[in-house]
C-alpha cells in the first residue's frame, strides 16, 4: 500500500515587491501551520519523504510542520513544484523512489486542489475538497497500489481531509 499527502502552503503575505517566489508566511500562516502539524502527527500522517516546492512560503511551512513530524522524514526542495499542475505533480509522484512508502507534497493551489479533487472524486471527501483548498489544507490519500507508478495510474482512495478552520 502506498499512502500520498498533499499539503497547500499556509497563509502568506501579499507580494511586497520581492516576487511570488520569495513572498514569506503571514502572522495567520505562521500560526496555522504549527497547528496542522501537530493534528496531521495525530492521526498518524507521517510521511517517509517530502518534496517541497522551493517557494519561500512553502519551505516556511514545512518549517513548521515538521517538527511535529517523528521520526523525521527525509525532506526534499524540488523547483519542478512551484506552481506546478496536477499532472506534474503525478508524474513525480509516479517516480517516487519505492522505498518511500508514504510521501508528502507541499505545494500550491490550483495543482494541489486539482490533485486532489481528482484523486479524492465523487466522495464526500472529493465534494469537501471540490468547495476549495484553503491555505494550510491537507489531503491524505492511499492506494493499494505495491508500487508508485502503478499507484499514480490506478485508484486512489481520500482518507483526510484537514482545513485550518477545523481545528
């Protein structure tokens, strides 16, 4: 079985002029963060690895869920994840290393919410995730799938999903 997460950057601050990239997390994003972390430990959501887009309010984020994160998986920034679309970002899952038997994704909106509506479908979860991925949002998912690619091809079921506001 092959478990999959996908975690939207927290809230961050408008762009001061510095560009998109480089735009940092807001007071709300740093609180809410901490906050996902530990309830995504809770249930036990732990990932074996992490690709991270390299925007600077994703790896903020990932800051500051990892902690809550034991043991600490291996964490990757990937620039290939900034912005990317849901298909990219499925090809890439498709080419996980097979160790991995649990991998999350800290990205941006729209990829990450189209992934997931996609893989979530017409669920209650899917429906939940159809009225939109808030910043901070979280989506866990698993397929029965023995390996990445076959998985990233099949039938994923939703087993999560974990807005800030709900917590």
């Amino acid at each position: 079985m092959k478990r999959l997460f996908l975690l939207r950057h927290a809230k961050a601050a408008p762009d001061d002029g510095g560009g998109d990239h480089e735009r940092p997390l807001a007071e709300r994003g740093r609180r809410d963060a901490p906050q996902m972390g530990r309830e995504i430990a809770r249930r036990g959501y732990v990932p074996d690895l992490i690709l991270c887009s390299t925007a600077r309010r994703t790896a903020e984020t990932l800051d500051l869920v990892l902690p809550f994160l034991i043991p600490a998986p291996a964490t990757r920034l990937e620039p290939g994840l900034y912005h990317a679309e849901a298909n990219i970002i499925l090809d890439r899952v498709a080419r996980l290393e097979e160790s991995a038997g649990a991998a999350l994704f800290v990205g941006h909106n729209p990829g990450l919410e189209d992934l997931a509506a996609q893989l979530a479908g017409d669920s209650r979860i899917g429906r939940q995730i159809e009225a939109g991925m808030p910043t901070c949002a979280f989506a866990a998912f698993t397929s029965e799938a023995t390996n990445w690619r076959a998985a990233a091809e099949g039938v994923w079921t939703a087993a999560a999903f974990l807005r800030p506001a709900d917590l």
